[in-house]
C-alpha cells in the first residue's frame, strides 16, 4: 500500500477537481475545441489531442503559432460560454449525494476553469456549490503546480496533511501530490501515476470518501480498492 499523509484525529477535508470528477464534460469540451479548430482551419481531432495535454495557451502556441494568442483565447472563452448556456451536462453517478453529505466548511473545488462556469454547470446539474472554490483566476501558477490545493487548503484553514484530493487527470494528481496531501484517483479504467487510492467511477468512490472525512485516517471500509 502507497502510504498515506494525514494526524490522527485532525479534522479532515475534501478538495474536488471538476470536470472529468464531478461533472461529465468530455462531449462538451470535445465540441467546443472542435468548433474553435473549425474557425481556425485546422484539424479538429489533432487540436483536441494537444489540448488534452496542455493549458490553452499552450494550445495555441503548438497548433496555431501564426495566431494572435489572445484572439484564440477570447473566441475559446465566446464558445466555452455559450456552451455553458446551451450544452447538455450530467453529474457523474454519486457527485450529489456525496456533496450534499459534506459538512460545509470541509470541503472545496479546485479547477482550472473558471467559477463562473463551474457555478452555471453546477446550477444545471443541482449539485452544490462549497463556500471555496479555487478557479484558473485565483492563481498564477495552475496544476501540475500546487499551488491551486494550497491555496484551497489555506482558505479552508486547513493543513495539507489533512486534505483528501479527488482528480481523474494527471496534472491534477500530480498538483495534490506535490501539495503534500492524499490524493486519490477516480473515473479511469485504469490507476494515474501517484495515486494512492484508485476507483474505476466516483460512484464507487463515495463511500470511503465519506468515511475519510469523518473517521481516522488508519480506517478503511472493507472492499474497498486501494493501489499496492
């Protein structure tokens, strides 16, 4: 077993990535990049593959280098909100039963897109929204930095030994990891790199979640997966 951190009997929190987490936006995502690479005359699939990889602007710079990057953004930005106005969106299996059975106050969202589409998707979906919610605007330095789970860690008064990080990407896994906190893994077949828990869909996740943020952190339900 990857141990774990965490202080026996320290109140414990719980930090969410959103999409790919607690929101099913991968059609989503996939339309918009599409659409924007349509404007632009470029390949749609080889756009989506790159931005899979890379923060927007670094989007650019790879597969648009003769574009002015701040147009880019912007028409991105013009489809990323339309879509939020118009798209369909669906909570993964789980998301409001587990947000709803959070204390308020122990919990948060770390994302790198923006509140305010976070807030219409939430909106959308009925899922709750915490009182932190770190965004892409918050910081200067997004994940694989840590900086985003420290930031939310602080403004819960929280010490990152004491947080549970839940991603499904990457560079999410990798931000929790060098935020000193427990990360755990969900919504892939199989476990990203670093984790110390992986679960094939969040639903199958809720449980132990649950009793991380109430119980000591020696305890573990019976069945549940854990990567060794």
């Amino acid at each position: 077993m990857i141990s774990e951190p965490g202080r026996s009997g320290a109140m414990r929190y719980v930090l969410f990535d959103v999409d790919g987490t607690l929101i099913d936006a991968v059609d989503n995502q996939r339309l918009v990049w599409r659409t924007w690479a349509e404007r632009y005359g470029l390949d749609p699939d080889e756009v989506y593959r790159v931005a899979l990889r890379t923060r927007p602007m670094e989007t650019f710079a790879k597969v648009a280098p003769d574009q002015d990057p701040r147009k880019c953004l912007a028409a991105l930005h013009e489809l990323e909100d339309e879509d939020v106005r118009t798209g369909v969106y669906a909570a993964f299996e789980g998301a409001s039963k587990l947000l709803n059975a959070l204390q308020p106050g122990a919990w948060a969202l770390v994302t790198s897109n923006y509140e305010h589409r976070v807030r219409g998707r939430f909106a959308r979906t009925g899922l709750p929204v915490p009182e932190v919610l770190v965004d892409a605007a918050a910081v200067e330095e997004g994940k694989p930095s840590p900086v985003p789970y420290l930031q939310a860690a602080a403004r819960l008064g929280a010490q990152p030994e004491d947080c549970l990080v839940i991603e499904d990407a990457a560079s999410g896994v990798q931000s929790g990891l060098r935020a000193g906190m427990t990360v755990w893994g969900v919504n892939t077949p199989a476990a990203v790199d670093g984790v110390h828990r992986h679960f094939t869909t969040l639903h199958e996740a809720v449980r132990d979640i649950l009793d991380f943020a109430s119980g000591p952190h020696s305890h573990r339900l019976e069945g549940s997966a854990t990567v060794k």
